[in-house]
C-alpha cells in the first residue's frame, strides 16, 4: 500500500494539488484493480462539530439526497467505510486505503472480512 500511497502523493504535487490545513477535510477511499489502476471510489467531507465529534458528509448514489452522519473519531469512520467498501474478496487487489487530504487518515486500518458481521 505505501507505494500506491506515494503514487497518490506524487501524481496530486505533479498536479499542483494542495490542501489548507483548516476545519474541514477531503476524506477520499482509494481503490485498487487487479489491472493496476488506482481511483477514487468514495468521497466525503469530514468536519468538526462543537461536541467534541465529527461529522462526514457523503453522498452514496445520484438518486439518493447527501447524508451527514457522525463519528466519536476517525477510526469510528475508517471502520464505517472499510465495512462498506472492502469487498474485493478473492481477488489480486491490496485493500482500499482511505486518505484525509494529501495523507493517509489517521486510525486507518483494514478490516477482516471475518470482522464485517
């Protein structure tokens, strides 16, 4: 995964990507093919509430309405999308890695298949 994580890094600098270090963050799931690509797979917002939580705003699908949800941390989060989006059983593919703007999320881990239930 590092090198798919480096390669992320590179590809946004070679694009003159940056990030502002403010409230809100770009929390971005990664996905990689048996073929070699990586992309994009999910999107969200990630913000700070006045309780001490935080909020991900994400939209699942064109028809469905934006969703805000929140999380006690970001491994609360990683927890929610890996359960959602690591479904590459049986196949040639490293796990998804979730990214909080130009860096790996903080908390991220992968989770078992066995542990999905």
């Amino acid at each position: 995964m590092e090198v798919h994580l480096e390669k992320v890094k590179s590809y946004w600098k070679s694009k003159q990507l940056s990030f502002n270090n403010g409230e809100a963050s770009l929390i971005s799931v990664f996905f990689h093919e048996e073929d070699g690509y990586l992309f994009i797979g999910h999107v969200g917002v990630l913000v700070p509430d006045n309780y001490g939580s935080l909020i991900f705003i994400e939209k699942i699908a064109f028809q469905e309405p934006y969703q805000a949800i929140r999380f006690k941390n970001r491994e609360d989060l990683n927890d929610y999308l890996m359960k959602k989006y690591n479904n590459a059983w049986d196949q040639e593919a490293i796990p998804p890695f979730i990214m909080e703007n130009d860096e790996l999320m903080e908390g991220y881990k992968v989770i078992s298949n066995e542990s999905k239930n």
